[in-house]
C-alpha cells in the first residue's frame, strides 16, 4: 500500500526544484516507490572537498532534500514540510561517479515525521546513513502560498 498523499512524476518533482542548491549540485528524484522516494547525485567537482571525496555536507543536503520531498508528499498540498533536525554518519568516501539514496519513513505522525535516508555508491555499498525531523504545518493556502508561486 502506497503512503503518497500526492503521487507525482519525478520529472516534475526534478522541475520544481530548478532554482535550488538540488539544481547546482545535480541532485535528480528518480523514483517514488509505494514506501520510499529514492534519487542520486554525482561525486564531482560540484559535490568534492578539497580532498577530491563527496563532501560530507553534500551527503547531508541530498538526505535533507529526498526527506523533505519525501514528507511533503505524503503530508499532502495542505501542509508545509519544514526541517527541524537532520543528523549523518559518513560510512565510506566516495571519489567519483554517483551516489544513490533512499528515504524511508520511521514515523509519520499529524505533526511530525522522522525519515531514515541511506546513501550508497555505485556498488550497492552504504556511504552515508541520515536521519530527519521535520515539522508538519497546517497551510490551508498549499504549498504555493508559501513558495510564492
């Protein structure tokens, strides 16, 4: 059984985010399973530390957009998402290609949810774990009243 309130294509969903740090870095929503939103970033010069590896706040910025989006659309267009906690524990470096992620709910309340986002390379092998709060808001305008659409 599907938790979306709103079911939308993640071309859409990709457009929407045109104007964002998603856009700069190359973040991309690839997928809304019945019980997860998965996505993928590249590991480049966008997305390295000085090191020449995936900059840890990169990981944390993609976790933080795919339980963003993943909230809204299973909150619903009445509702804002809005981020009160976000934590990462860097497993692995990654240097080059892509890292893939998916978020999956652990609590979906009225108010709150909490989302659970593993991140992995092109091997299938974990890189980056995350987790995130946020606070759902009553907006009887939607969404577009707060984004000024």
């Amino acid at each position: 059984m599907s938790i979306w309130k709103t079911k939308i294509d993640p071309n859409i969903i990709n457009q929407f985010h045109n104007k964002t740090a998603m856009k700069v870095l190359g973040i991309e929503i690839t997928e809304m399973a019945d019980d997860c939103l998965k996505g993928k970033m590249p590991v480049d010069s966008r997305t390295h530390q000085p090191m020449g590896v995936l900059h840890g706040g990169a990981s944390v910025l993609f976790a933080e957009t795919l339980g963003s989006c993943a909230a809204s659309f299973v909150a619903g267009e009445k509702f804002i998402c809005l981020g009160q906690e976000v934590n990462a524990n860097h497993i692995r470096s990654v240097k080059e290609g892509w890292v893939y992620g998916k978020a999956k709910p652990l609590h979906i309340g009225r108010s709150s949810h909490v989302w659970s986002i593993e991140i992995s390379n092109e091997d299938g092998k974990l890189v980056c774990i995350s987790r995130i709060t946020m606070a759902i808001i009553p907006n009887p305008e939607g969404i577009n009243s707060y984004i000024g659409s």
